[in-house]
C-alpha cells in the first residue's frame, strides 16, 4: 500500500490472505473471497463448521492444494513480502510457514526422532540435535516413546505432529484442527503446550478448530467461516462476548434460543450467510 | 552323496543369492517409493556391465576408473530415465506405466545388441589369481569379490534408510505423498533419486556378474529371476528382497544337485524358483515380510 498514513498505524502483518477464491478440479468454488491477516508473534483463529473452508484456506496458504488439484484463482496471499499462492510446497517450507495436517499425519512406520528429523529436512544447519532435546522439553512423554510412532495414542501422535514443526525452526505454523480426536482433558494440555511455543519462541500460529472454546482460550484474533467466506471476526474478548458466537460456537446463550418453536437463531444464521 | 559337491553349490548358492538380493533390493526400492513395477530391471545390469565394458576395453581405462566412470554414468541415467521416459506418467494408469517398463526392458535389449553385438564379451583379467582355496573349496576370487560388494551395498542400504535425510524422505514419501511436500520434501527429487539409486546399484551388481560369466544379454535374465525373490520377501520389504535372493539363490544351487545327481531332467536349476513363485502366492500372498494392507473402518 502506498498510502503514508496506513504505515504509521501498525507493522505489516507477516501473512496476510486477500480476497481468495479457491477452486477445485477447475469447477468446484470452495472459498468465495477469504481475507485474514496473521500479525507477527500472535496467535489468531479461524472457526466454523465442517466444511466450511477452514482447511482449504490453510492448504491455499501452505501450497498444499496443488497436491489435491486445488487452485488460488483469484486474489493473493503474501508472506513475510512475498507471493505465496500457488507456490510450491516446499518452497513455502523453506520460507518459514509450516502446516501441521488434519489428523496428524506422521510416519507411522518411523520412531519418534526418525519423525522429527524428517521435520528439519529443510534445514542445513547443525543444530538438529539439540533441537529433538528442544522439542522433548514440551512433550516430554514422547522422550520415553522408543517404537513406531504408529503405536502412539492420538494425544502423543499429535504432540509429535507439532513437535516434527517445530523442527523445521518455522516462523510460522498453520495447525489444523489439533484438538480432533483427543479426549478434552488432552485438549488442554495440547493447547497449553501451543501458548507455551508461542510466548517461548515467538511462532506466530493460525489455528484452523472446531473447538471453539478450547481456541479462544489461546487466541489473540478469530475470524469465523461459513460457506467459503469470512462472516465474523473479531479480538478474542469481541467473540467471546458476542451473541452469535456464543449461541453457535460456545454453548449457552440466551434464554429465548431454548425454545425449538423460535426461530430466530435460524434467522441469524440466515444472515450470516 | 556327494557332499563336498552339494557344500560347493550352496556356497555359490548363498553368493548368487546375496547378488540376487541387491538387485531384489533395487527392484523394491523403485516400487517403495514410486509405486512401479520395473520390468526394466534387469536391463539395468546389462547397460551397466556393457558400459563398464566399453570403459574397460574399448578406451583402456584402469579398472577402478572404469568402474567409477560406470556409477557416474548409470546415476545419470537413472536420473534422466525417470524424467524423460516415467514423470509424464505419473498419474497414469498402472498397467500403462508396467506396459512402459516393459517396453524399456525391450528397447534396452536391443540397443545393447546393436551396438555392443550379440556375442558374450569377457573384461580384461582384473585378479591375478583366478580362485583361492577356502576350507577345501575352490572359489573364484571374482565370487569373493562379488559376496563381499553385496554385504557392503547392503550395509549401505541399511545407513543410507536408516540415518541419511534423504533416506528418510524417501521412506516417507513411501509412506504419505502429501505428508512428504508438507514437510518440505520434493517428491520429483525423491523420485529421481531412487531411480539413480537403483540403476547405480543394478549396475554394479551387473559389472560383478559380468566378471564372472562374461557380459552379455543373458544377463538380463537376473531381472527375471528377482521375481521369485521379491515375491517371495514382500514386495514392498527391503529385508524382505533380501532373505528372498538368498533363499531362490539356495534353492537353485539345490535343484541343481538334485537335478545332477539324482533326477538327471535337466534344467530344473532354472525353472525351481517359478515352481516356488507359485506356490508363495498360494499361501503367503503378501510374501514373508510383506505388509498387509490395513482398512480401518
């Protein structure tokens, strides 16, 4: 932006999302226009039901969707200064943003530390090692893991899942979902374990849940999805006082909603869509 | 019985075996990590022992540059084979990309007669002395020689999967595509690679039996015989391909002294490991160290 008087309001965000549309196989629109903005060392959320668009936003902005015949085909993603959309998986790994997958997705046929080091594949320094002892330090129940990372619960295969990002020294991380799956006592603890990165290394994150309260809880900023494009957002104090969202997302809300006879949440609903 | 007969074709057994275990292993690790049947494999060794050959006699080169050319040479065209002949294939149908295989494996065939010609060539003496004495056994310095490269390669392996990072990737590409580019690993390269890897490694295995029996088309017939070896280990079993190579290597060696001293059909030493192929697939159709596919529901 050219404007003098935008630049003097904040830093630029380090990712920023504008306006993007994203089509599958070449016909089938899933997002319909998204924009969000990650700013540097914060932790920001994005919510909504299923099949909302959640992950495809994240796998627009990893470069994940070109292994899923997906495609940017309108707007731009920038981070850190630079064209993102439609790059190159492993050139946006390379650039500092890294995505944690649905489902954890590690090697189940590898031990912990083989999965962990497979997370530095992109580095060439020399400090793996002390970093496999960094990431023992937030999960320290992997460190007494020695088999196949297959015969992990879910709980400890998802700490492995970040800890694996964290090996890639990221500036950034794109965690999808981390709460699916786990009982929510684990929930907690997981969480508690990403505020910790967060404070402790300064990893900027967007957290794509379902779980809404689990996820404010840690957030800074939430932006809520439906259908494909962004209805709400908001700082984390916004959300959680606003109606809506405590209707749909947190449970509760008001009185008159018990009510199957009123309508009115549907309408609301209607006019968030 | 002729015992000191049947020790002597077990020991060739067990170092043709380990021989059939390399190319087995190159023979898994296209089909790891790329999910292709190579029907090409064997062609891999001819290409190698014929260029080691060239190297050799036709510009006189000593063998230990020879053979380093030779490496460098079958990396490059492992290389260049996947990205010319098998990237645009990616995607296609199975059967198509086995159907290119094996049209590789005739084209290369007949290349090789072309321009090396259709006669068994023999490389220049590289030992002085032909065989040594062992334990009582007369064994040729070139099976020696032959035993000892698979161990190393073997041992090779083992690292290279074990600890490289590329290794890694490669297992994990093996594993989950999409995992592999989430975490940076360029799927194209480990493509590439393991088709290098696995022409390097054909090729040696091809130079060592050309030391032995002189090079030619017949030693694409090893492509055939890893078959029954992979089949049997596992398709998908790096020590899997090797038990596999050991055992039809075994099992040869065996069906020949039978065959010799008892049954006198003839050339039972050569179809012995189809009969076995057949029977694997009735009972352990995944092979010995296979792995089942596992469906949650």
């Amino acid at each position: 932006m050219a404007e003098p008087a935008r630049k003097t309001d904040t830093a630029q965000p380090m990712l920023s999302v504008n306006n993007i549309e994203v089509v599958y196989d070449e016909v089938i629109l899933v997002l319909r226009g998204v924009s969000l903005e990650v700013p540097q060392g914060k932790i920001v959320t994005l919510l909504g039901p299923n099949g909302a668009g959640k992950s495809t936003t994240l796998k627009a902005i990893s470069g994940l969707l070109k292994t899923e015949d997906g495609e940017v085909t309108r707007g731009d993603i920038n981070f850190m200064g630079q064209q993102i959309a439609n790059g190159n998986p492993e050139d946006i790994v390379r650039s500092g943003l890294f995505q944690v997958m649905e489902g954890r997705r590690i090697i189940e046929d590898m031990t912990c530390i083989e999965n962990l080091r497979l997370g530095a594949y992109t580095r060439k320094d020399k400090g793996v090692k002390d970093d496999i002892e960094m990431v023992f330090e937030y999960f320290p129940r992997l460190k007494e893991r020695t088999g196949l990372a297959g015969y992990l619960s879910g709980g400890e295969q998802q700490m492995l899942a970040i800890g694996r990002s964290l090996m890639a020294r990221p500036k950034m991380i794109l965690l999808d979902e981390p709460s699916m799956g786990l009982s929510p006592l684990l929930v907690k603890e997981v969480f508690g374990i990403i505020e910790k990165i967060n404070r402790e290394q300064g990893i900027t994150m967007l957290i794509v849940e379902q779980n809404a309260n689990f996820a404010l809880k840690v957030a800074d900023y939430g932006y809520i999805m439906e259908s494909g494009k962004v209805v709400l957002d908001g700082t984390r104090d916004e959300l959680l006082n606003n109606e809506d969202v405590k209707e749909f997302y947190l449970g509760g809300g008001s009185e008159e909603r018990k009510s199957f006879k009123n309508i009115k949440s549907y309408k609301r609903r209607k006019r968030w869509l | 019985m002729n015992f000191e007969l049947l020790f002597q074709l077990l020991l060739n057994g067990l170092i043709v075996g380990t021989l059939y275990g390399v190319v087995a292993m190159c023979f898994v690790l296209i089909y790891k990590s790329t999910q292709i049947v190579n029907f090409a494999q064997g062609e891999f060794l001819l290409i190698g022992a014929w260029v080691c050959y060239a190297f050799l006699v036709e510009m006189s080169l000593p063998f230990w540059l020879g053979f380093l050319f030779t490496l460098l040479f079958m990396m490059a065209f492992g290389i260049i084979l996947q990205m010319v002949v098998l990237r645009p294939m990616i995607g296609e149908p199975i059967i198509s990309v086995i159907m290119v295989t094996i049209g590789l494996s005739i084209f290369f065939q007949a290349a090789t007669k072309w321009i090396f010609g259709a006669t068994t060539a023999s490389y220049p003496q590289v030992f002085e002395t032909r065989s040594i004495n062992l334990l009582g056994m007369q064994i040729e310095t070139a099976y020696i020689m032959s035993f000892v490269i698979s161990l190393f390669i073997m041992a090779g392996f083992y690292w290279f999967f074990k600890y490289s990072k590329l290794g890694l990737a490669m297992r994990a590409t093996a594993f989950d595509q999409q995992v592999a580019q989430s975490l940076g690993i360029s799927v194209k390269t480990v493509f590439a690679m393991s088709w290098a890897i696995s022409a390097l490694v054909s090729g040696i295995a091809g130079i060592v039996i050309g030391m032995v029996n002189g090079v030619s088309s017949a030693l694409s017939v090893i492509g055939i015989k890893v078959f029954p070896a992979v089949i049997l280990g596992g398709l998908d079993s790096i020590v899997g391909a090797i038990v596999g190579g050991v055992i039809i290597g075994l099992l040869e060696n065996t069906a020949e002294f039978v065959d010799g001293q008892y049954l006198n059909w003839g050339n039972l030493f050569s179809i012995a490991p189809f009969y076995v192929l057949i029977i694997i697939l009735c009972i352990k159709p995944y092979g010995l160290f296979g792995t089942k596919d596992i469906e949650r529901i």
